[in-house]
C-alpha cells in the first residue's frame, strides 16, 4: 500500500512538470468524457473532477468560459474557433494555431494530433471534442 501510495506521488510528479495534470489514472480527456450528464456543458464540477490543481484548474475554466454562463460548452468552443481562425475560413492551420504560444513545438504536436484526418487544418468537428484541453488557451 505504502508503495502505491510511493507510486501515485511519482506519477503526479511527473504530469505536473509535463504542463497542466490530469486527476488520477486517465488519458487525455475529450468534451464528451468529461461532461458526465451528457447535457453537452461541462459544468465546475464536471471539470474540477479532471484536474489535480483545483485552483488552477477553475482559473482556466474562467479563462475558457468566454461568455461567462458558468459552463463550457460550443458556445465558448466557437469563439476560440474564431479567435484562431484569423482569415475565417473555418478551419484552423497549423500557423493560426501555433502562432502565440512559447512553446511551438508541443502545440504543433497539439495541433497534429487534434487534426484528426491528416488535411493540416483543425475544422469545427476536429475542435468541438478537444478545446477545452488545448492548453494554450488558458
Ligand atoms: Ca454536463
Ligand atoms: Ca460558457
Ligand atoms: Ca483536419
């Protein structure tokens, strides 16, 4: 027991240097993963049960709630969309996506991993299942 214990410290240690660290034993969550109710929101509960930082886990859902109703859903979802999207062609490229983070390199391997299809674009079907897990909005 006290080596689990040993164990999960180790493993928590490790996601907390890798960037924000998912709560227990989970691959990297979808939309629809995390909203439990299936309502198509993810609400604070829904969401502070993914994370192991509580606190900065409701900062970047403040910072991802865009319109400000209290829950995640397409309609913050969207206007990322359009933030990234900068000549609103509804879809997102790798340049539009990359463009304002630090680290270039883990958001193009972001970006290629979300692009599921393999076209070099992000479209809204690609997005809709992962934005709230794309760090680089916080
Ligand atoms: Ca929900
Ligand atoms: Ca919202
Ligand atoms: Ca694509």
């Amino acid at each position: 027991m006290k080596r689990v214990g040993i164990s999960i410290i180790l493993i928590l240690a490790v996601l907390a240097l890798a960037g924000p660290a998912l709560a227990g034993d989970q691959a990297k969550p979808t939309f629809d993963s995390v909203d439990k109710n299936r309502d198509g929101k993810i609400d604070m509960g829904e969401w502070l049960q993914v994370w192991v930082d509580k606190e900065a886990a409701k900062k970047n859902f403040q910072k991802l709630d865009r319109n400000q109703d209290g829950v995640l859903d397409d309609a913050d979802g969207k206007i990322i969309f359009a933030e990234r999207d900068k000549d609103a062609n509804n879809k997102i490229s790798r340049d539009e996506y990359v463009f304002d983070t630090n680290d270039a390199q883990a958001a193009h391997d972001d970006f290629v991993a979300y692009d599921s299809n393999r076209d070099t674009y992000v479209t809204w079907d690609e997005w809709r299942g992962n934005w709230p897990f794309m760090p680089y909005y916080y």
